[in-house]
C-alpha cells in the first residue's frame, strides 16, 4: 500500500523528503533559540547529551583510527602479488561469479578527465604501469570531457608513449558536451559514457563480462603499487563478490599535501583520517563508496552505470547497486593506499575558495536521502534493519555530524541571550563548566590522532626549518576551527538550497594545480 502510494505520488513524496534534511537542520540549528523561550530545560539537556556524545564520537574515532592504522601498517608489508599466485582457485567461493580461472582475471580502470595539467596526469599514469600486477591484464579507459579533449587526448597519449604495448588495451572515448538532461560539472554523464562504451568494445571482441573488476578513479590519483595486486586478491576470496564493492580505507593526499594553505591540509587529513577510523568500526555494513571504488564489471552492468541527471557520483554509484541487489550490496575495505592532489588554488585566498566550492558539491550528495528512502518505501525485499539504519545513518552525517559542534560552541550563548532568566536556573547554572570539562578531555585524542596523521602522510619537507615543523604537529586543534567553517557552512548551504527547492545542476568541477 506504502509502495503504490509512493508510485502514485512520486514527485510529491520526492519533494517532501528532499525538505526534510534542510528543515530538521534549521529546527536543531535554532533550536537554543524557541526551546530557550518554550522549555530551557529541554535545551540544557540536549546540549549536554550533544557534549557527551561528541566525546564518545572522539572516543571511538581514535579507537577506529587505532585499529585501522595497525591494518594499514600489516597490509603494507605483505606482497600481495605472491599471495595472489598462491591463491588456490578451485576452492574459492561462490563460483558462479568468478572469471574463468585465475590467470583470466582481468581490471578495467576508468577515469573521467576534465583539463587536468600533464604532471598530474603523468604520476597517475605511471602509478598504473608501476603496480606489481601485471599489466597486460589491464584495460586503462579515459573518459574525456568533450571542451578540453584534443588537448587532454593528446597529453594522455604522449605520457603513455610506447608503453601502450605494456596494456591489454588502451581506450579513450570523448563525452560529447550539451546532452539534455545532464548534469553539468559532475562526473556521473562522463563516466558512464566511457564506461557504455568500454563494455561495448569489450562485448564486440567477445570478451567474458565475467573475468573483469571495474575500477573507478579520479585522473590525479596516485595508486600504490600493490593496490591492483590486493585488490585481486581481496576481490577473488571475498564471498558474494556481486553483492560486495571494494575500496581502500586509506585515502591520502600526499601529491601536494605540504604545499597547501593549512587548511586545506586540515581539510584533507579530516577525510584520511574519517575514512580510516570509519571502515574500521562499521565493516563497511553502512558505507557508501566513495572517491575510488571497484565491483565486478557485471555489478556496474546490473546497476546500469550512474545516474546521469544527478551532480552526484560516487554515492549514487552504490545507491543503484544497492537497490538492485535489494539491499544486499555492502563494502568491503583494503589498507592499500591511493594519494589525491588536496585543493589548492592560483593563491591563498583563491584555495580557501576552491574549497569550500568543492565542500558545497560534496554536501549536494544529500540528494541520496530522498532517493534512498523513496525506495525504502517501495522495496518489501530490503532488510527492515537495514532500512532503519540507514535512515539513522542518514541524519547522523546530514544533521547530527554537520550541526553538532556549532550547537556545542554557541547553543548556551544563545540560550541566554534569548533567556537570561535561564541562568539562574539550577539545572543551567553549572552546565558551562561541565561542558567545559568534557570537551576539555576530549583534547586527550588529539595526541594519538597526531601521531596516526604523521604516520599516514608523506614526510614534512626537509628544507622545512624546526619551527615550522612544530607547527605542523600543533595543527590539531585547527580542526575545531575546520567543524566550524568548511565542515559546516557549506553542508547548512546545500541542504538550505534542497529545501527551497532550488537545484545544482552546474556544479563546480576543482581544478588540480601543478
């Protein structure tokens, strides 16, 4: 009944849901304001629950960061492509899904480009022929944005010169600009035009769907070594491999990590550091994908490629293998880095702009709520459980997560600015000081975190003088500054822009700088 309402329906119960993240914020963000003047007690107490609950998110983040750098630093010594030989394919799982043997396991790497400088085309190049994989089993695939192609073409193929040979194939395809109904500035229309049109050469040379993993990754991306060789390993043992995507915990920024504004820097370690500790505390059970990301070819086939109406990629990519495998789709993490160029721009100022543009299109994946839940609505076949956490997972990282410091820093202030009568009030008198002393504590996890970061990231510059580098180590507490601004902000802007009703289909694409 649910379902066929929702059918019938469909744009109003869309626009409802696409209202509902922006007015939930607004209602908490003004929250120390009407609950100051209608009900103080009620406000004291969901600030205080507010603090405690920020100190068990910093509590279990170090735990996550913890038990994820061990993985990383385990990972990283093992010699993925000799344990990859070592696999014995007869006694692998679920054989229906698997290439035809070992030796036909194959990798389709896909990556979108816009008008990204030689240099930074070049490191990513390179990292693909450096992999301990071979790669004559690799079919390398750019996908080119139609108004910079003849350039972007020709450096490509200049960078990977005579080595073409080294491949299983080379394919570049240009996505013509101006097809009506797509979304501009995002990289959804551009990847699922080279990735129809790789699958088709793949098919018309009688290739098996079957024997390849697809791979998505942007054109600065650095990958490690060992990342095909893990990943072949990690793909190839993992049960239900169609219900699975994979992706690295480790995302790092080192192409350009120590020449950023600090913070960019801030900015970029936030994402390591949250991707770390995030994939392992929830074992990927409610994790979108994210940046890079691979499946079975046949799963990217089955979800019919992205959504290319919508500036959104990455997360719309899971959204349309979950629905598919009716809500039986989850990731599956590896430890084996990539590294990303961090947002830097022409100059100081121009850096800071670039990123909180950048910001502003990430906090348009909000549009994944009224997708997702319309059809939860609609899918008897998905798990209640998995319903119910994802919708809980929803507004913990729309609302909670993006309001939560603001509320802590500013929500007392307010309170008694609309109600000075409330200080006076036992319940409110001491919450101040108790505040305090939490947050305070919760300083404590900024020493392992510290340690973890410069554990992860490239080492600092050596013409850096000592001062310098002292500063670097004291950068911690700027993240407080970062949930105050980039991690706030924009995310508040971009719900605000869903709730009126007003859409981002242009959206910015983030020049990379070299």
């Amino acid at each position: 009944m649910i379902a066929s309402f929702v059918e019938k329906h469909d744009k109003t119960v869309h626009r409802i849901l696409e209202m509902t993240l922006g007015l939930t914020t607004w209602t908490l963000l003004t929250s120390p304001i009407w609950l100051g003047l209608l009900y103080p007690p009620a406000i004291v107490y969901m600030l205080t629950f507010f603090t405690v609950y920020w100190s068990y998110l910093a509590a279990k983040h170090t735990l996550g960061l913890f038990l994820g750098y061990r993985k990383y630093k385990e990972e990283i010594e093992v010699d993925w492509a000799a344990e990859f030989n070592k696999i014995d394919f007869s006694s692998l799982p679920d054989p229906a899904t698997l290439p035809e043997s070992k030796d036909k396991l194959k990798h389709l790497i896909l990556i979108p480009a816009v008008n990204e400088p030689a240099d930074v085309l070049r490191a990513s190049i390179d990292s693909i022929f450096n992999q301990t994989y071979d790669t004559k089993k690799i079919t390398l695939v750019y996908t080119l944005e139609e108004k910079y192609a003849v350039e972007t073409e020709r450096n490509i193929r200049e960078i990977i010169g005579d080595r073409e040979s080294r491949l299983e194939r080379f394919l570049v395809y240009v996505h013509p600009r101006g097809i009506e109904g797509e979304a501009v500035g995002a990289a959804a229309a551009n990847r699922t035009w080279g990735a129809r049109n790789a699958v088709g050469r793949l098919r018309s040379e009688g290739e098996n769907i079957r024997n390849y993993v697809f791979s998505t990754i942007d054109a600065d991306h650095v990958l490690h070594p060992q990342y095909i060789a893990r990943l072949s390993h990690l793909y190839l043992t993992t049960p239900r491999r169609d219900n699975h995507y994979y992706s690295t915990a480790v995302h790092l920024f080192n192409n350009n990590l120590w020449r950023v504004p600090v913070m960019m820097r801030i900015e970029a370690n936030a994402v390591t550091m949250g991707s770390l500790s995030d994939w392992s505390a929830t074992k990927g059970v409610l994790k979108d994908s994210f940046s890079s990301y691979s499946a079975s070819l046949q799963t990217l086939i089955d979800a019919d490629y992205w959504d290319v109406t919508l500036g959104v990629d990455d997360t719309i990519f899971y959204w349309r293998a979950f629905f598919k495998r009716d809500g039986d789709f989850d990731g599956v993490p590896h430890y084996i880095p990539y590294s990303a160029d961090a947002v830097e721009g022409k100059n100081f100022i121009d850096s800071h702009v670039r990123l909180y543009k950048q910001l502003l299109r990430w906090g348009w994946g909000a549009i994944d709520f009224p997708l997702s839940v319309k059809e939860f609505l609609k899918n008897k076949k998905i798990a209640l459980s998995k319903k119910i956490g994802w919708v809980l997972k929803h507004f913990e990282r729309r609302v909670i997560l993006v309001n939560i410091v603001f509320l802590i820093t500013f929500g007392f202030g307010l309170v008694t600015l609309v109600n000075p009568y409330v200080k006076q009030s036992n319940f409110a008198y001491s919450l101040p000081d108790i505040m305090s002393l939490i947050l305070t504590i919760t300083l404590v996890f900024l020493v392992p975190a510290t340690f973890f970061r410069m554990g992860l990231v490239a080492p600092m510059p050596e013409n850096w003088p000592v001062w310098r580098r002292v500063l670097v180590l004291l950068e911690g507490p700027l993240i407080m500054l970062n949930l105050l601004t980039y991690s706030f902000f924009p995310w508040v802007q971009a719900q605000t822009k869903m709730l009126l009703g007003q859409k981002m289909k242009d959206l910015y694409h983030t020049p990379k700088v070299r």
